[in-house]
C-alpha cells in the first residue's frame, strides 16, 4: 500500500482517477496548481484506488495525503 | 515557416508545422532527456491549451506558439513564479511596440484590457525540486480581428491590431526568448523580490481595482492592489481585511466589490 502526496501547498483542479481504477506506477493521480503552475501528482506504485482524500477545490498542504493506493 | 536558429541557450529551437500542443510535445522529449533550454515552435496548434485544460485558439501562420524546457535548480516552492518571470520577460520584449500592455495575474498579458498573450506553465515535481518546467506562450500577433472566433472578438488583441503593421515571427521569437532568458538569470540570482516585482507592479493591470478572486472553491470580492515578493496577489477583501492569493484566478467585477462591502 502507497500514499500519495503533495509535492507543496497549491489546491486540486482536477482529479484524473476513481476509486476502483488500476493505476501504473507514474500514472496522474491528480493535478495540482500551485501558484500560476499546474502538476501532475502521480502515483508511486502499480495498484488500485482504494481511496481518494480530497475534491477538487481543496487546498493542499505540503504532504497531505491525497489518496491511497494498494 | 520560421528558419531554424539557435536558441539562447545554446540547443537549436524545434520548428513544426503542426503538433496538437507544443507543451505536449516537449513534456514527452524532457521525459526522453531534452536538455535545459530546449525550445519547440510550432506554425499551428491542433490542440493548443490553456489554464485549466481550455482551449487556446492557434490557426496557422499568423501567431507565435511556442514551449520551454527548463531545469531550474530551486527550491520546489520558488518554481510556480516561473510563470511571472516569463509575464515579465514577455512585457519587456513587446512594450516597445505595444503601448498600453499590462500584466494580468496570475499568467496573462493584456493590451487595451484584451487579452493579447497567455503563459502555460506545468511542472513536475522531482525528488529534489522540480525535475523539470515546461513554460508554455500562446501570443497573438499577426492575426487580423476577423481571424478569431466570434465568441473572442472584443475579448482578445493581436499586436498587428494594436500596431496596425504585420511583425516578422522570427525575429519576434528571438526577442522574446533573449529577455526570457536574460530574466530567468535575474531570477536565479534575486528572485521575484528585485527587478522584476517591481516590472511586474509597474504594469500591474490589476492595480487597485474591483476584482472578483476565484481560488478553488471560494469567490471573494475584493479590492487588488501588486504582488508580494512570492508572486502572491495582495488585496483587501470586503471587511477591510488584506489578504494573499497564492493562486486562483482573478476579473473584474464593476461595483461587485462596493456592493458586496455595504
């Protein structure tokens, strides 16, 4: 099981997966726009969703867990 | 057709006549190892974007498209005022030519109130800073009124609409990635808090003006004033309060911000 991070503070614009898809290692989890930047957050494992911890909208601290993969 | 020439940076620029988007493709060619300054034009966007996955209109032959591939070596938080640094690099290519151009926070230039430039910036994160950015510019420039849609005319500008002349793209571009450049060093060495804020400030178009501020999932009226020393927007909210927008994006309201304070 892996969580997935925030890199920095910013908030999420978009959320790229559901809970139940199959995700590769370096797939976009969310995206995140901190500042006048957008990034990909990625997942660091192959897996499935198990659970997602934010809406778009949310701020973000630096390593909020944004979800969890298994 | 631009002719092919060095960059800046010393890699030789990547001419296309058509990719879906230039960021796009570059984000693939930095995943591959492209190096630090390594620059795509393309003649004509099939998919150009905009902030937050909209479109951004680029028909063929008349407008400058273009990406950036850098490497900073910052600090992951400093990154993001890249976009700021390339606002203010774009300005100081184009205001001898366009008078009247402004800044508009967080990634837009503005002549006349319409918009004139946009600055896509992506980023992804690596395990020590950013592993690399790719700074994305659409700028309209020798498109005709006629030539956008319907829906966007009144709302955008070309430097050939506010010039009344034709511009030669190439030698546009070398200008515009010369101060790009020259501002990316600036900003190595002394940040936003230096020179640029200041550029950036002095053709604020936002200065003191109503604004309505859209950040996440909250709008506030309010009133905007410059940016801080970390490309945050400062301004006064309804209660008097001052505040710091670290990103969202910001209109005009007229009245909303008067309305809203009684």
């Amino acid at each position: 099981m892996a969580e997935v991070t925030s890199p920095m503070v910013g908030k999420i614009f978009k959320i790229e997966v559901g809970v139940g898809d199959t995700v590769a290692e370096g797939d976009e989890v969310v995206i995140l726009e901190a500042m006048k930047m957008e990034m990909p957050v990625v997942s660091p494992i192959d897996g499935t969703v198990k659970e997602i911890k934010v809406a778009v909208g949310d701020a973000v601290e630096s390593d909020t867990v944004i979800a969890v993969i298994e | 057709m631009i002719e092919p020439f060095p960059s800046p940076w010393g890699t030789e620029v990547g001419l296309f006549q058509s990719l879906d988007s230039t960021s796009r493709y570059l984000w693939q060619q930095a995943l591959d190892g492209a190096p630090h300054g390594s620059v795509v034009v393309a003649d004509q966007q099939l998919s150009g974007r905009g902030r937050r996955g909209r479109q951004w209109h680029s028909p063929a032959g008349m407008n400058l498209y273009f990406s950036v591939l850098l490497r900073p070596r910052l600090q992951l938080d400093l990154v993001p005022q890249l976009s700021l640094v390339t606002a203010a690099a774009l300005w100081k290519a184009l205001s001898d030519d366009c008078l009247g151009l402004k800044i508009k926070w967080p990634n837009d230039l503005l002549c006349q109130g319409r918009k004139l430039a946009g600055i896509l910036a992506e980023m992804k994160p690596g395990a020590d800073g950013a592993e690399f950015v790719i700074v994305g510019v659409g700028l309209n420039v020798n498109a005709k009124v006629s030539d956008f849609p319907p829906e966007l005319q009144g709302m955008v500008t070309s430097l050939s609409c506010e010039c009344g002349k034709d511009f030669d793209l190439a030698e546009l571009l070398q200008k515009i990635l010369s101060e790009l450049a020259f501002f990316e060093e600036i900003f190595y060495r002394e940040g936003l808090k230096g020179s640029i804020r200041e550029l950036i400030n002095r053709n604020f178009f936002l200065a003191e003006k109503d604004v309505v501020i859209n950040s996440g999932d909250h709008r506030r009226a309010c009133r905007a004033h410059s940016i801080d020393d970390s490309g945050r927007l400062l301004a006064t909210i309804e209660d008097g309060q001052k505040m710091a927008f670290a990103s969202g994006e910001a209109w005009l309201e007229k009245g909303f911000y008067n309305v809203s304070g009684n």
